[in-house]
C-alpha cells in the first residue's frame, strides 16, 4: 500500500514541478516584454525624431540598438538561458500627443524589425472605435414648454460629479394642469421607427425638489429624485405608424409640479445599448498595428459592438449573428504559390455555429479565399484554395470559451497545419498543387460566405480579439508562446 501510494504522489508530483516551472519561465518573459517597453520609452526620450508625426503612424525601434544605446541589457532568453533575445518595439502614434509600445519579443529567433517578423497585419481592438450618429443632437438647448409650462434653459453651468461647466438647467415653471409632459420633441416619427430599436443616454442631476422623469414615448420612464445624479439609459423599438413617435420627453409625478434639474450628455443612437458621448457623428477606425497600414475604416450601418471582455488587453469586438456586424478593408499581400502566411486570431462563440461564414479571411471573393471559416457542422476550418485545390483543416470549438487558433500554410512544403490553444489540431495537411494562391484585395471579419459554394450561409454570435496575419511559417514555439502570453 505504502509503494502504491508513493507512485501517485511521484505521478502527480511532476506535472505540478513542472507547472511551476512553466509559470515561473512564463512570468520571466513578461517582466522582459515590460522591461523592453520601457527601454524603448527612455530611448524615444532622448531620440525624439523617431517618433511618427501623423495619428496611426508607426516607426520602431530594435531591442539590439537600445542595448547598444545602453538603455537595457542583453535580454536572456527565459527557456534557455544561454540564448539572447531579439526583438522589436513598434511606435503608434495614437493620439495627438499619445504615443503606444508595443513590444515584439522574439527569443529563439534572430528578428530585429517588422520586415523579418513579417508581421503585415495586426488588429489588437485595445482601443475603443466604435461610429455613431446622435440623433438628439442639440435638442437641449432647443427644449421649450407644452401645455402652459415654461421652459427656461440656461447653457454653461456646473457639474461638480463629472467636472464639467458645460450642463445646461432647465427650470420648468407654470402649467395649465393638464399635462404631467412639460417639455416633448420628436426624434424620430412613427411613420419612420417600425421595428427600429434606439437607445436615449443623458445624465441628469435634480437640484429641485420634484421628481423629474425621462422619456423616450416608447416604453421607458426614469425617475430621478431631488438630489439625485443618475445616467439615464433606455432603449426602444418604434412600432411603426400610428402608434407613438420616439421622442425626448421631461415628466412630472403631478400637473403643475415644477422642476429644476441639470442635464449633460444627451445622446440618442439607432442602438440596442449606449455608447461613449458625441455631439454629432463619430467614425471609427481598427488600427494596424503592424505598421503596414492596413488600417480598416467602420462603417456605420455594420460596425460590430466594441466590448472590454477581452482575452488580452483593454478590448475586443462583438460580432453580432445577423450579418450586419462586420469588417471590410482593402489589403493585398502579394502571395504567390511558393510564399508561406500564418493567420492567428482570439474567438469566443456566443451560440452554436451552425451557418457557414468567413470568420477571419483574405479573399476577393468568399468563393475565392484563404482563412477561417464557420460551417454548418459547427465547425471552423482554417482554409487555403489555390487556382487548382482546396485544402482545410478544422475543429469543433464550444460555446462560451475563448480559442486560439492558428493556421500556418507552408509554400516551400506545399503543407498546412491547425493550432488550437498552441497544439497543433491534427496531422499536417500535404499535397501538390498545379497552380497559384487565388489573388486577394481585402480583409473580412464575420462576413457570410462559405468557402466551399455551399447554402445555408450566415453569421454566428461571435468575439473577436488579436488578429495576425504573418507572410512567413511561425515556428510552434513562438505558436504557443503567443498564446500562453495572450492568456495570461
């Protein structure tokens, strides 16, 4: 009994010893990603003329020229430690005097800039883009009275909770008693609202001492109390004509009440939610981060939901299942027949796959195209089609968890490989092809099309986070140093 009981201690022992070793090597690489940021941080320091001079720029620095510089020393390499590490630091200009690093640590490897990482795409979604359009655009300062009440609106007053001077007070006198709506105006009719869905957000504080309400006509009343500070947030759908308009409306408990409030922020999107405050209209970009360009411009009528639920870093993008959140942006890497590409992504699917789609893919059309793809088995297949051969490799993921999924296409080899969660997912994929990668001119995220000509074609419920493209193999080491970086 003795012995038996030693032998599974030993057995679990060492994958415990090993674990802590892993995590012990894993947390010596992230003090080095954060030692090399700030090295590269003093170096800018003292060499201002490389920083980009236009937002979405980038320029970069190696970590071999600021250990020459003296601002870092040799990094080791924390899986073997008679390695150095080499390695870059790219510079966005995010701002107009914001700057971001972002560090590529590369141990095991001799890769000193972004033309030998080969590094032509990289959307991080850390930053919040997200366009909108404010229906209720200045309709604070346009609000008068209905039914006897007089409305007086003052500009420029004090909001000591969001330290601002830029709330307005209504004050709110008078009344012919037959109304508790003292204020209303019209934001979108209802010949025009049929089964479109808006969100109203305003703070408001009430300095008064009536209850004062919020209402969109729709459905929704808020109540704020005297003294009271509250965000306001509803959202709606119109029913169409003769039913009730979408509107801004002020309520009373009682006819003839008064009210003194103070409103800030007021905000009226065709959305299911609230987003950050725009007086008028926001666009939104997705930077490339791979210093290439591939910048990807949103459009308004398919942004998809920018979210804090992440992998790594600050954000990612919600994807919605009905084919009307997506990304689309010009691109073309030049591949040809004998290159090599490495396309890796974060993914979370909210429901069940059970239409086709291109998840992540370089295509000119969904039927001419390389990547991920959703299929109707609840697949995703990680795709690479030349003129002559379609070659895939695939597996089924659940719902809830977030996957890393890497697909490497070997021009030289002539093979293809799937990495889930850094393993490889299956054997390696071979064959002989007659002819030449199908040409490409852009980039899609959630877009429908099935790689195959296939039907049931749609979207599935999905976040996406961390999108490469590489014009090179990555190794598996760095395969699954990515991801046991991303998910830590």
């Amino acid at each position: 009994a003795v012995i038996i009981i030693l032998g599974i201690v030993t057995s679990i022992a060492v994958p415990i010893v090993l674990n802590v070793i892993s995590v012990s090597r894993m947390n010596a690489y992230v003090k080095n990603v954060e030692m090399v940021r700030k090295a590269a941080e003093g170096y800018v320091s003292k060499n201002t003329g490389i920083l980009p001079e236009l937002i979405g720029d980038t320029s970069e620095v190696s970590i071999n020229q600021l250990v020459l510089s003296g601002f870092i020393d040799e990094v080791k390499n924390p899986y073997n430690r008679s390695e150095n590490c080499s390695g870059y630091v790219v510079i966005l200009k995010n701002n107009q005097d914001k700057y971001e690093y972002i560090p590529h640590l590369k141990c095991g490897l001799n890769i000193n800039d972004s033309t030998e990482d080969n590094l032509v795409l990289h959307y991080r979604f850390d930053d919040f883009e997200e366009p909108t359009l404010n229906l209720a655009q200045n309709y604070i300062q346009m609000m008068t009275g209905r039914t006897g009440y007089n409305v007086q609106v003052i500009p420029n007053q004090r909001l000591d909770e969001y330290n601002t001077n830029n709330a307005h007070r209504i004050i709110i006198t008078g009344g012919d008693g037959n109304s508790t709506i003292p204020s209303a105006r019209t934001i979108v009719s209802n010949a025009q609202n049929e089964d479109r869905t808006f969100t109203t957000s305003v703070i408001v504080k009430n300095i008064g001492t009536k209850d004062v309400g919020i209402r969109n006509n729709i459905g929704s009343t808020t109540w704020v109390l005297p003294g009271e500070v509250k965000q306001v947030v509803q959202t709606g759908t119109g029913r169409g004509p003769g039913t009730s308009h979408y509107m801004f409306n002020i309520g009373l408990r009682q006819a003839n009440d008064e009210a003194d409030f103070l409103l800030y922020q007021l905000m009226s999107e065709e959305k299911t939610y609230n987003t950050p405050y725009t007086d008028d209209t926001r666009s939104g970009m997705v930077v490339d981060y791979s210093g290439n360009g591939n910048h990807a411009e949103l459009q308004l009528n398919s942004t998809p939901r920018w979210i804090s639920d992440s992998i790594t870093g600050r954000g990612a993008y919600e994807f919605k299942d009905n084919n009307s959140s997506f990304i689309m942006t010009g691109f073309n890497p030049g591949y040809s027949a004998n290159d090599s590409f490495t396309f890796a992504m974060w993914v979370k699917f909210k429901s069940p796959i059970e239409f086709q789609s291109r998840l992540f893919s370089v295509d000119r059309s969904y039927s001419q195209s390389h990547g991920f793809y959703t299929e109707t088995g609840g697949n995703v297949a990680f795709v690479v089609r030349t003129d002559t051969h379609i070659i895939s490799r695939r597996f089924q993921p659940v719902v809830n968890t977030w996957y890393n999924i890497v697909g490497v296409y070997d021009g030289s080899l002539k093979s293809m490989k799937l990495y889930v969660n850094g393993e490889q997912k299956g054997a390696t994929v071979t064959y002989s092809p007659s002819g030449v990668l199908l040409s490409n001119t852009q980039i899609v995220l959630n877009r429908t099309g099935a790689w195959s000509g296939g039907h049931n074609q749609g979207n599935t419920h999905s976040y996406i986070d961390q999108v490469r493209i590489y014009n090179r193999v990555l190794l598996e080491e760095e395969i699954k140093l990515i991801y046991e970086y991303s998910k830590r």
